[in-house]
C-alpha cells in the first residue's frame, strides 16, 4: 500500500510583463506564475500528484509557505485511503483548526488547500487510467455528492437537491459524453485582449480569434473610459456583428461608476461585464446588474468559496457564474459551486486566464457538460493562448472548441524542463543574458 512520502513545491515563474500579456486594469505587469505541488509516494515507478496554486509573481512566496504549512496533513498518509475518498481528505485540510483561524475557507490558505487537494486528483485519475473529467463524470451520482460539502449551503442546497439535479442528467450521460470527444466543448478567447496591447495589436489579434473559430472574444476595460469606448469600437468593427463581445473590468469600478460606464460601452453590443466590482460586494453586483439590464453580468473569478458563490444566486447578482480551478479549495468545491448554479439555472463560464488554468479548468466544464448541468447551451470556457508549451498534457483548441484531454490525470504536471528554466530566482528564464547573475533584485524592485 504507497504512502504519501513527499509534498514538494516549487515557486516557479513566467516572466509575462516583458510583453504586457495578461495585464489588466488592476494588474498592468502580471507575471503568470505558479506554487506547484508535487505529491510523491513510495510506489516505485508510481504516478505522482501536480498541482498548483496561480499567482501573479510574488505571491508565489506567501502562497508557497500556506502550501507547506499543509504538509503534515498529508505526508504519511496512505494513498488508497487518500484516492478512495477525496471528500474526506479535502475537508480535512479545509478543516485544520490553527490554519481556519486564518480564513475560514478563503485567501491564501484556502488556495494553497485546494493546491494540494487537486494534486490528489491529479494522483487518483493517474492511479486510475482517465482524466479527472471522465472520473468524476462516470461515478453515480452518490459518489459525488459525497465529494461535497453542504456545510453553509443547506438553506440554498442540500444533498437531496444535489442528487435531483445529478439523477436527472444520468439519462443523457453517454450521449453527451460522446458528443464530447467527437465535437469538443466551446472556447471564447482573451488572448486578443490585454489592456497593455496597441490599438493595432488588438484588432489584428481579433480578427485572428474571428479566423480561428471563436465565436466570442473578450477584452479588458477599467483604466480610462475614453480609451474603452474607442477599443471597444475597435474590437467591435474588427470582429463584425455577429460574434460576441465580453469586457472584464477586473474588479476596478464602484457601483455607481460601474453603472455609468457600462452604459458607456454598452452601445458596442456586450456578450457580458465581467468583475464589475470588489468580488465580495454582493449586493454591490446585484446593484449593478439591476441597473444596467440587459447587459449580463458576470463574476467569480476571485470568488472565495462555496458560500459567496451561493449568496451571488440567492442575490439575483449575476446572469453567469464563473469558476475558477485554482481559486477554491479544489475540485471538490468547485463541483458544490456546479450544483449551486445548476440549482438556480445560471450558466458556468469558466475563467481560465493564467497558466495552467485552461488545462484545469476544462476538466471541470466537461463534467457540468456531462455529469451536472446536462448543457453547454451560453456556456464556453475561456481561452488564453500562453504557456501550453510547458505542460505534459497541454490544452488541444481547433475551431473555437476545446477537445477532450485523453491523458489519465488532471492536465496539471509540467515538463521538467519547464520547471527547471523557469523556477525563481535561479532559473534561465530568470538570469540576465549577459552576465548570467540572477536578475532577483531588478525584479523585485520593479
């Protein structure tokens, strides 16, 4: 029976802000990065756990420390036990007391726990021959009610409501599933967006997204209005009327500046706001929403945990649920916040900007495709064509379509190669050409 042996992390980073990719109005130098886990066990020639937490850079030190005050949850334990119920196990490191007083359930702990609790899935799928989406996909719906944690969400979900909703998409399960790998599952792309690009930039890489097969684009607004309305426009004309439109403010506006804004750029024809405020303001969404109907209104993206997201419904503050694989505390919470939505009928629409997110991130679309909600009908997952390159398993997008990962495991793992050129500070990536000193210093100081 292999035992955990090993919870290894390794602060690795990209270093973005040299092209401005991934900036936004509230992050204008983001440095895509990672604290990734690393599960080992004493099963020789065994499959390894990977996982992650995503942050801009920096982050990576506190979010690494949170990752490691973990370990001794988890070193030791046996794998079986582990693997043979992932429910349990989740909650045990989201239910650790001296580590609750620092949350509860949100922050910087809460991501380092659902790091760690998605290497488990990484494991449990390699152990088991599928990807997570096919594992959690073909278990009965008992099975993955009993992955979820209800605590705080009986007035708005039980586990009867849950199994309703999962017993009444068995019938279609096959069906869709091969429907699934034949056809893929939609993508609309941010690739063409970033609020660093040219004016230039931006409609070429737009009409390009338009070529490529997306059917919905999305670009980042929030740092001046003028300059919106004109990339808007931009955006609009190069991708004609036919093709959807989505902008994220990431989080920058007030309520009332929201709401005057949005109407703003409203005239473009927008497919959805994204972030329009502070993640936590829910009734500051709900505001929002009410006033600048009918544009939709999505969030999530920085939602902390199952509870915000069942408050967001209960609110009436969103027309669509984003969900985030590295925000909450894994796979396990991220299925309870599926069931939320398929409770209140709201659409998920993944975010998946950062590296690694799409590999994730797809797992969890397809199981609501297949296993939750039953339907991609207004639903895509987000698209970011940075970094693939560094995965084991990386992402497959043709014709505006994410298609199905094959490998066993959670897409997670990146090449050692990858981990080696890019770990912080002493990484290639990461020392200067022409002296070979580590460029830590002029990073910091940035």
């Amino acid at each position: 029976m292999p035992t955990i042996t090993q919870l290894d992390t390794l602060d690795v980073r990209f270093p973005t802000s040299r092209e401005l990719d991934g900036s936004d109005a509230m992050n204008p130098d983001p440095d895509y990065s990672a604290a990734y886990v690393v599960l080992r066990t004493d099963d020789p020639g065994g499959p390894e756990g990977h996982g992650f937490a995503f942050t801009i850079g920096r982050g990576n030190d506190v979010q690494r420390a949170a990752i490691q005050s973990l370990e001794h949850l988890v070193v030791g334990r046996s794998v079986t036990e582990i693997i043979g119920a992932l429910g349990d196990f989740a909650r045990t490191l989201t239910d650790d007391s001296q580590l609750r007083w620092l949350g509860p359930e949100k922050g910087v702990v809460h991501m380092a726990a659902g790091a760690v609790i998605n290497a488990a899935w990484d494991l449990a799928a390699k152990y088991a021959g599928k990807p997570v989406w096919q594992l959690v996909s073909e278990m009965s719906p008992e099975q993955i009610v009993d992955l979820v944690d209800f605590r705080y969400l009986t007035d708005a979900l039980t586990r009867d409501d849950a199994l309703r909703i999962l017993r009444d998409a068995l019938p279609g399960r096959a069906e869709r599933t091969e429907r699934l790998l034949a056809d893929g599952y939609p993508a609309y792309t941010t690739s063409a967006g970033w609020l660093g690009y040219s004016d230039e930039k931006l409609a070429r890489l737009a009409q390009h997204a338009v070529a490529e097969g997306f059917r919905t684009i999305k670009i980042k607004v929030g740092r001046d209005v003028e300059e919106d309305v004109r990339r808007v426009k931009i955006a609009r004309d190069a991708i004609g009327p036919d093709i959807g439109l989505a902008v994220d403010a990431n989080q920058r506006w007030d309520v009332d500046t929201a709401v005057d804004w949005i109407h703003r750029l409203a005239l473009a024809g927008l497919a959805w706001v994204e972030e329009p405020t502070s993640p936590d303001d829910i009734l500051g969404h709900a505001e929002i929403r009410r006033r600048v109907a009918p544009v939709p209104i999505s969030t999530g993206e920085h939602g902390q945990n199952r509870i915000l997201f069942k408050q967001l419904l209960q609110a009436g503050a969103v027309d669509i649920v984003q969900i985030d694989a590295a925000r909450v505390a894994g796979v396990n919470e991220n299925l309870a916040i599926l069931l939320l939505a398929a409770k209140f009928g709201v659409p998920v629409v993944p975010h998946a900007g950062g590296v690694g997110l799409c590999e994730l991130v797809q797992h969890l679309a397809m199981i609501d495709y297949i296993a939750v909600s039953g339907t991609s009908t207004g639903r895509a997952i987000e698209y970011v064509d940075h970094l693939h390159e560094h995965f084991r398993d990386p992402v497959v997008v043709s014709g505006g379509r994410y298609r199905a990962p094959r490998a066993p495991g959670f897409s997670a793992e990146m090449l050692p190669q990858s981990l080696a050129t890019y770990t912080y500070p002493t990484g290639a990536a990461w020392r200067t050409p022409a002296t070979g000193e580590s460029s830590k210093k002029e990073y910091e100081n940035s």
